[in-house]
C-alpha cells in the first residue's frame, strides 16, 4: 500500500524534526519525508492540516488479560483499544494464567498474539516461577523465545538475595528488569494513599514508603549488578528524588509514570469511586506536582498507561473489596495531552518522546521514530479537538476507566500501523 500524509506537523525527536512536512508510506515502511511530496501513484491521500503526525505511541505496561481471564480483556480487544489511542505497540505483563514464566508459556501467549493481535505485542516474562517470589525463571531461555524484560509485575520480589541474583541473570542475558516496588509488610492491606482522605473515608492507607523504601533497594540492587533496572508506576516525590540521585551516580534506571497519577490526587478517591483504586494508589498534591517535574527535568523517562482491565463484578462492590487498576490504552495520549501539554508541562516534542520514542529506547525495540527507511507506525491527532470519554465508547471489553465522565483534549483521527490505516475515526 502506498500512503500519502499531507500538511501535518511532523514531530520525530528521534531526527529532531518538528515541521510541517508530508509523509510518504510505501509497502508498511516510511520512504520518504518532506515538503511538498506529490505522487500519482498512491492509494490514499490522508491531509493532516492542523493535526500532530508522530510515531505510534509505545506503551510498556500493559496487562492484555491472556491467557487466563479473557472475560476482563483478550489480546485482540486490547489491542483494539490500543489502535483507538494511536498505540501501535504494547508490553504485555506477564500476570496471566497461567504466569509468563517458561518457554512453554511464552510460546503460548505469542500464538494468541498471531492470531489475533491488531498492533505489535512484546512480551515481557516474570522474574520468578508463578511470581511467587520463590524460584527464579530462566532469563537466557526466555531470551531465545523472544522476551524483551522480566518482572512479578503485581508483585515485588521480596528476597533481596533473589532479586540480586535475577538482576544479574537479566544483565547476562541482556534484559531489561522491570520493578513493581512494594514492600508489602508496609503498604499491608491498604486501599488508598495514607493521608487525611483515607482517614476521612476510614479506609486503610498506603504509605509512601512501601513505595520508596523498595525503590531504593533496588536501585542498590541494581547498581550492584550493573544491570539495567526500570521502574514502573512511580507515584510519590519520594521516589522521583532517589532516582533523579541514582542517575547522577551513573545507575542504569529509568522510570515510568500512568497519565492518572499525573491526573488526579488522591482527592478523588473520596467519593469511594472504585475506578479512583489503582495500586499504587493515587497520592497527595504535592506527590503529583513531584510527578510532574520529574517528567519535565527527565528524571522520569516515560509515561506508560498500566492498563488493567477488570470486569464489573469486581469493579462495582465495597471499595476495600473491589480490584486494584484502571484500564488506559485509549485515554492515555488525551490525558497526557490535557494535563501535561495544555497546562504546559511539556511541549509536543516532549510529550512524543516521553510516549513513543523513550519508552522503544529503554525495550530497546525499533519503534518510537518516522525515520526514512523505518516501519511505518504513525499517529495522526487533532490536538485541538475535545471529546468526553463514555463508557459505550470504550473498546475494552471491561470499561473500568478513570476518565469516564471526563473530557479530555485530543483526538485520534488516524493510526497506522505497518504502513496500513488499521483505525480512523468515522
């Protein structure tokens, strides 16, 4: 298929580019980009006047549900919803059932993955055995099946002794260590942030040291190993300070942030809405202004949606009792865009890059970039254009979403994925 992209402004860190210039497409790679590219023979002209074109978002924290409970999500209707949020690839974590945690599984998951995948689906395996924190998995087999990272994402790896040795396998094999930090002894049975909501609601709090402490244990764990560590949801200012020092000392750590910590406070949770239960949980102002700054100063590398689908039943009971998690894929980029760009936290070029380009450095995947001779994964977005998000709109099979009732600036218009319009909006 031949595609021609005209009069968007192009934005690519990657190649420094921030113009307004056309793209032209050609069998699923990008072959040429520039002012004023006329061709007679293209299959479809896309005009993009007005509209943002960058590379198909890259989401590194998604939970696709399979196998195992394709009643909350499968990987086909998650990949869908990623199409509807210009994500055109995504980590599936590996807290299915059953775990991603040997070969076997990989190649189980990677067989649902070809027959039904809309966008690219990387796979990232468990550090141990069924995440139970007991017996490592084998980072060099699961290497040779196509894993890209390891994690008990849910979970922390308790033993430091484990997760030391885990550390030092993925470096021998080349694999990235993503973190779920929670220490569980401090965080217990708590529902929300610890603070004056939680005692207002009577609910249980969540410190933010069961955050900070494990997130600086395994910093040192990491830096011990010299591995590459990475950790996912930062929530708290604590932990955005430990890592902006660990990165000064030459530690290889990055981080990642969901849209809804940058969104909301834990203000939110006193209405006992169970889309406002996350873990970790939403935390103070002050945390989310940490947040912020930590995107803006780089400290935090990229913003991933932690999407986490979870049926009705478990969504729509007693908030102590209800499921932890939101689901993202489709609201992230406007959510993003409405709390960081119109607000100006970052630019477009920053937020692209915090979106698509690092998040593909860190996996080490070729993504994240429109340069000439790369795969055509594209994202046209009306940056000015609003829209309310409703449940009936959203393509997830479980509509556990923060955002409902909210509306929030930016719009997918087209996304493209392998040179081909595999979504555009009616």
């Amino acid at each position: 298929m031949r595609l021609l992209i005209k009069n968007g402004r192009v934005i690519d860190p990657a190649n420094n580019i921030d113009a307004e210039l056309d793209i032209l497409v050609e069998n699923s790679k990008i072959a040429k980009i520039a002012k004023a590219i006329t061709s007679n023979k293209v299959d479809e002209t896309i005009d993009a006047g007005g509209k943002i074109v960058m590379p198909g978002l890259v989401d590194m924290h998604t939970h696709l549900r399979e196998p195992g409970r394709p009643d909350k999500e499968s990987v086909e209707t998650g990949t869908l919803a990623a199409l509807r949020g210009g994500v055109t690839s995504v980590v599936a974590m590996p807290n299915t059932y059953p775990a991603i945690d040997s070969p076997e599984n990989v190649r189980l998951l990677k067989d649902i993955v070809s027959r039904t995948a809309k966008v690219d689906v990387f796979v990232c395996a468990s550090i141990t055995k069924a995440r139970r924190g007991e017996e490592l998995t084998e980072a060099a087999k699961l290497k040779k099946e196509g894993v890209i990272a390891i994690s008990d994402d849910g979970v922390s790896v308790d033993n430091a002794d484990l997760m030391l040795k885990a550390l030092q396998k993925a470096r021998a094999a080349k694999m990235l260590v993503i973190s779920h930090c929670e220490d569980k002894l401090l965080s217990g049975s708590g529902v929300v942030n610890r603070g004056i909501i939680a005692t207002r609601l009577g609910l249980r709090g969540i410190s933010n040291e069961s955050e900070y402490k494990r997130v600086e244990r395994d910093i040192h764990l990491a830096a011990k190993a010299g591995a590459a560590l990475h950790i996912a949801h930062v929530s708290c200012k604590e932990s955005v300070e430990l890592i902006a020092k660990a990165k000064k000392k030459g530690v290889k750590v990055t981080a990642e942030v969901t849209p809804h910590h940058l969104f909301f406070s834990e203000e939110e949770a006193a209405g006992y809405d169970t889309n406002m239960k996350m873990n970790p949980p939403l935390r103070s102002k002050a945390d989310v202004a940490a947040l912020k700054q930590g995107l803006k100063d780089g400290t935090i590398d990229c913003i991933a949606s932690d999407h986490a689908p979870h049926t009705e039943n478990e969504k729509d009971i007693e908030f102590d009792r209800a499921e932890f998690g939101i689901i993202g894929l489709q609201t992230g980029l406007a959510a993003a865009v409405t709390i960081l760009v119109e607000t100006g936290v970052l630019g477009w070029q920053g937020l692209v890059k915090k979106m698509s380009l690092a998040p593909a450095q860190i996996l080490g995947i070729d993504k994240g970039t429109l340069g000439e001779g790369r795969c055509a994964d594209i994202a046209i977005v009306d940056p000015a254009r609003d829209w309310a998000v409703k449940k009936e709109d959203l393509v997830s099979k479980s509509k556990n979403s923060a955002f409902l009732g909210r509306t929030l600036r930016g719009v997918i218009t087209h996304t493209i994925y392998a040179g081909k319009i595999a979504w555009r909006i009616s």
